[in-house]
C-alpha cells in the first residue's frame, strides 16, 4: 500500500457504550448535527439548514453560522472578509469595517432564541494559541464552525460592559458578565481572565483554579497550557504541574492526545513532546496531525532538487520512527531514499518532455 494512501486513510473507527458502530457519515451526521447541516446558497452566497435529503429547512438567510450542537446554532449577519490564512474562514465586520457583525442563536425551527444583535458576540471566543500574546478576535467558519456550545453553555460578550459571561442555551445568564477574556467549556470547567490574571471557573461560576496565570488554554484530556512567571506549564483539574516548558521553546504548543502534544519551532518545523515534556518526534516536519492509537500522520519536505521543493507523506510512531503500510497492511519502516529517487526520476522525465514540447514548438 502507498504510503500517500495510507496517510490519508488512517482513522479511528467510533463505537458506542454498546459496541455499535457509529462511524458511518449518515449516523455521524444525526449524532452530532441534530438533522440539520449548515449550507451556502452559492460560494458566495447566504447561510441557511438542509435536512439529510437536501432540502431546505431553514430559509438562506445569514451571513455566518454554526453547524447545531444541542439543538442550537450560531447565526451572524454582516459584511464577510476572507481569512486567506484558513479555507472557509471568513471575518464578519460591521459596515465601517470593523471586526463585528451582528450574532444570535436559533433553535432547529429557525427561531431566534437570542436575538440577533443583542449581544456583541455569541458562541464561542478563540484566543490565540499559546505561547503566542494572547488577544481576542472574532472568527467564524461560514460553513460548520466547531459548533455553537460546549456543555450547554453559549460564551457571550455584553455591549454595555464589553465583558464575557456564560448564557444556557435559552439564553438566560449563568454566569455573570464579569471577564475580559474566556474560553468555552471543556471538561466542566472554562478558561477566563480577570484583571489581567487567567483562572478557571466551573459551570456555576465558581473558581476551581485561582486568577494566577499569564495566559491559560482549555482543558483537553485532563491537562491545560498555563503561562507562568519563567515559561509555560500543563496542569492537570486540580492544579498540579505536569511538566515545564522554557518561554522561548517553541513558539506554538497543542494539547493532549494520546499522551502527545504538537509543537512548532521556527517556520513550518513541527513535531511532538511527549507527557514527560520530551521532544520526541522531532521538529523537522512541514505539517503534523495529532496522533491517534500510538500513530500520527506527518508532512515531510524533501530537499530540493534543482529548484523543486516536494513533500512525502508517512506516518510516525511515539518514538519518531517514521512507518508506513506494505501491500500486506503491515507497518513498516519509511523508505525516504527510495521515494527521493522516484521524485528525482520524475523530474527528470518532465524536463524531458518539457524540452521536446519547446523544441516541437520551435521547429
């Protein structure tokens, strides 16, 4: 088997408390989307909800909007400015070209259960990642965006007081408009920031883990990314420190799976620590995927040659040896100098043909 198609094959079969398979796109689909998927009238044109048939159930009509997630989705109406970073992104700002729009949330009838405009944002708040400088921006995928709440709760921004606090998903208060910044919910507690100072605070409000940090991610299989007086730090639920990481390390730092963290250093060199704070899979890679089952998918840049930049596909293990499947589905080692010799071979015959094209041409 290529690797090419093994790389992009790899994935995890979901089951459910019963052992069923839950993998297939229909009862993926039902599961996690309500019935309803986002969809655009055109590449360029309004949000609105299809059923699994295709047929619309609510009208095209938004600018920006969530897929559901417990029976609720994100809409925004605004001017879109494209993202170039990310496909699909787009930044709604209000008429001044401001970042902004107007946001709301819609139950599966299409009625408004916050109005649009009521609050200066509803959803969710994506803070840069660490260890970059955290700020706040406003970005929404216009088609299917990571979905509207997490535990039920909706993240919302007051206009009067410009601060954060949590709404359930009628659109009552929970938790006060009392935060600078704040992340959604992840594993019952949230990321906030007060006077300057991360903490977290449960689903009531109440603070589980004290106002002490620089900057702090969300929870993610037990562990968050905390800043700290001489760098960074994972933590687990109750506080305790798992491992340090220096403050000039890496300039960008994932989270947990599979007892793996992503991590980059310079431009495009990505690779993985391990729970101990080890770098073992080095950073050296164009591009990384989190690993799943003790395996994870990376892009790897060939050198050039002759003025040819390439990349190959495999698969790396938690020691950093880096695999793929033969023509038996088995795991073995990665051929690099093989697959350089098929690139430098291919090269060859195309500055071949490219030469008889010219010579046919000039003939």
């Amino acid at each position: 088997m290529a690797a090419e198609s093994c790389w992009r094959n790899l994935h995890l079969l979901e089951l459910d408390n019963n052992n069923n398979d839950i993998s297939s796109y229909e009862k993926r689909f039902e599961r996690l989307h309500s019935g309803l998927i986002v969809a655009k009238n055109g590449e360029y044109g309004q949000c609105g909800y299809h059923d699994f048939n295709d047929n619309i159930v609510i009208p095209h009509k938004y600018d920006a909007a969530s897929n559901f997630l417990h029976g609720r989705a994100i809409v925004g109406i605004g001017n879109r400015k494209w993202n170039n970073r990310v496909d699909q992104i787009y930044y709604l700002t209000n008429q001044d070209g401001s970042p902004g729009g107007k946001w709301g949330c819609i139950n599966q009838n299409g009625d408004e259960v916050i109005p649009i405009g009521k609050y200066k944002m509803v959803g969710f708040g994506k803070v840069c990642h660490l260890p970059c400088q955290t700020y706040y921006e406003l970005d929404y995928e216009v088609i299917g965006f990571k979905g509207c709440c997490s535990n039920g709760l909706l993240l919302a921004l007051e206009y009067e007081s410009d601060k954060h606090g949590f709404l359930d998903i009628e659109g009552n208060i929970v938790v006060p408009f009392l935060y600078e910044y704040a992340r959604k919910y992840t594993e019952g507690v949230a990321a906030v920031c007060l006077e300057d100072k991360w903490g977290f605070i449960d689903m009531a409000g109440h603070e589980v883990l004290p106002f002490k940090f620089s900057c702090a991610s969300s929870f993610v299989n037990g562990s968050a990314l905390v800043g700290i007086s001489d760098g960074y730090a994972f933590i687990d639920l109750n506080g305790n420190e798992l491992f340090r990481l220096n403050h000039d390390k890496y300039e960008w730092i994932g989270s947990f799976k599979d007892g793996m963290v992503r991590v980059k250093r310079g431009y495009n060199k990505w690779g993985f620590i391990n729970d101990a704070g080890n770098e073992v899979v080095q950073c050296k890679y164009y591009e990384v995927y989190p690993f799943t089952r003790g395996l994870a998918k990376v892009v790897g840049s060939v050198p050039f040659v002759e003025g040819l930049s390439h990349y190959y596909y495999c698969l790396v293990d938690k020691d950093g040896n880096e695999l793929e499947m033969d023509d038996t589905g088995k795991l073995v080692p990665y051929d690099y100098c093989c697959y350089l010799e098929r690139k430098i071979e291919e090269h060859e015959k195309d500055k071949i043909e490219r030469a008889n094209i010219r010579r046919m041409y000039d003939w």
